[in-house]
C-alpha cells in the first residue's frame, strides 16, 4: 500500500516537477507565480491585509470545528483536551500554504509536500501540538527565503500570538487516588468545586469507583496559577481526601 501511494504522488507531482524544471520557479508564464516582491513588500497594503484576513478567517473556522459542543463530551485524556488547539494551528498552516501558493503558483505545493514529508518522518517533536509549530516556523522561513518577508513577518507574528493565547491556559490532568471507601461521589463533588472556585474550567471529569480514584481534565486560568489550586485541592476536608497527582500539557 505504502509503495502504491508513492507511486501515485510521484505520477501526480511529476508533471509539476517538469514544469518547475523547464521554466523555473518564479517564471510566471511556466508556473503561474508572480516575481517575489522581497522588502518592498511591506510597501502593499492590500497584500498585507488580505493576507491577514486569510489567516483569522482560517484560524476562526478551525476554532468553531474545535470548539464544536459535543467535542467536550468525548473528552478523556490530556491530548483530547489539547485537540482543539491542533485544529486551530493546522488551519492556520493550511491558510499559509494556500496563500503562498497563490503567490507562487503551484510547484510550491511540491516544495511544502517535501518538508512536511521531512519534518512527519524524521522530527520527533513528542506532541501534535509541538509539531504544528515547527511547520509553522518551517514555513515562516521558507516564505522569507521565497522573497515574501513581510508575509514571513505576518505569519511569526500571528504563530507567536496563538502560541501565547494557548499556552496562556494550558491543559492539566488532576488524579486524586486513596480517596476514602464509599464516599466517591461526595469527594468528586468536593473537589469539583474546589476548582471550579479557583477558576478552573473542568473539561471531563473520570470516577473510578473500583480504585477509589477521580481523574479530572481541567484548564488552568493561567499558567502560574497551578500551586494555588494545588493548595486549593490540598485544603479539602481530611475525610473526603486523597493523593494528588499532576500532568501538565
């Protein structure tokens, strides 16, 4: 199957290949692109603008798939609950190819097809989220190397804004075990509303009734905010607690 799906991508990127071959990558009459505009770039405004406005449109739209109601009823494990931020970002690099290959017509799609290649099989980034950013700043220099620097500009300006917003609230799993015999349901609800106070958003909430144990998927109100609801938990009355466990995103 893998040795088939390369021979189709090869037999459809082929013609592109020959094409960038015979006319080059910036003739607009072989491959359809435009002469890069290099530092004069910041000069077009309307560029600038339409850009920008491909970026939000697509990172609005991957927030409402993400963010979709029932998403938070399916919800059990710390990546789950980071999904909707992979979503975001991947539409984000989506809009940034779209746009750049308007700029430099399609041989470019060859070229973005190749370093993702690269970046999927050979960067072990540990997370989804991790490796949304790298594509990001992949492409950010790829666009500055392609004669669009003030598109670069654009798209490292916006990755590091969302970058901030997310991490701004990151994702946490709460395990809280040894919880007394037969009072599960009074301590999950004591608990609960320790964080609820704290200004947590409670994502998905897991009783174990077997193990005697609760496992809680919450957003912190910000990033520093973690010892203050550890100690928040901590307080709770000695009957109703347990051993707290922490993984952070």
């Amino acid at each position: 199957m893998i040795r088939g799906l390369t021979l189709a991508l090869t037999l459809l990127l082929a013609p592109a290949v020959a094409l960038a071959q015979t006319h080059g990558l910036f003739d607009a009459a072989g491959a359809g692109a435009l002469t890069p505009a290099g530092w004069s770039g910041f000069l077009d405004l309307k560029f600038m603008t339409e850009s920008l406005g491909a970026l939000l449109l697509a990172v609005a739209l991957g927030a409402v798939i993400g963010h979709h109601p029932a998403t938070a009823h399916t919800v059990d494990t710390l990546e789950e609950a980071d999904m909707p931020k992979v979503f975001v970002m991947y539409a984000f690099i989506g809009a940034i190819i779209g746009v750049t290959v308007r700029e430099f017509g399609m041989v470019i799609g060859v070229v973005v097809f190749g370093i993702g290649g690269l970046i999927r099989f050979k960067t072990d980034t540990g997370s989804t989220r991790d490796t949304g950013r790298l594509i990001a700043v992949t492409l950010a220099g790829l666009i500055a190397g392609l004669g669009l620097p003030h598109f670069a500009v654009i798209v490292t300006a916006f990755t590091f804004v969302l970058i901030y917003l997310f991490d701004s609230h990151p994702a946490c799993r709460v395990k809280i075990e040894h919880l007394p015999q037969g009072r599960l349901a009074e301590a999950a609800a004591t608990y609960r509303a320790a964080l609820v106070e704290q200004r947590c958003k409670v994502i998905a909430e897991r009783r174990q009734t077997a193990k005697e144990r609760i496992e809680f998927v919450i957003r912190l109100p910000k990033a520093s905010a973690r010892d203050k609801v550890h100690a928040a938990l901590c307080a709770v009355p000695e009957d109703l607690a347990g051993d707290i466990d922490w993984e952070v995103e």
